[in-house]
C-alpha cells in the first residue's frame, strides 16, 4: 500500500488541529451531558 502525502501551509495546519481539538471537546460534553440526562440529573431552570 503506498502513502500519500499532501502538503498545506503551517496556518492552515494549525487551524485544524485547533478545530480537531474544539470538536473533541464538543464531543466529550456532548456525551456527559446525554449520560446526565439518562440519569436524571437535569432540572429546567
């Protein structure tokens, strides 16, 4: 299997680990908060 490469500037590069990184987090608050609902633990204010 051959590997690819694609070459992109440093700005853009960093621009999308810093996106990566926000969707993760996204990801992880999403999940707790879906757990705490399973639970019950959420109250309408």
């Amino acid at each position: 299997m051959a590997t690819e490469c694609v070459r992109i500037p440093v700005e853009e590069y960093t621009q999308l680990k810093k996106k990566a990184a926000i969707a993760d987090d996204l990801l992880l608050q999403l999940d707790s908060s879906i757990k705490d609902l399973k639970a019950g633990r959420i109250k309408r204010v």
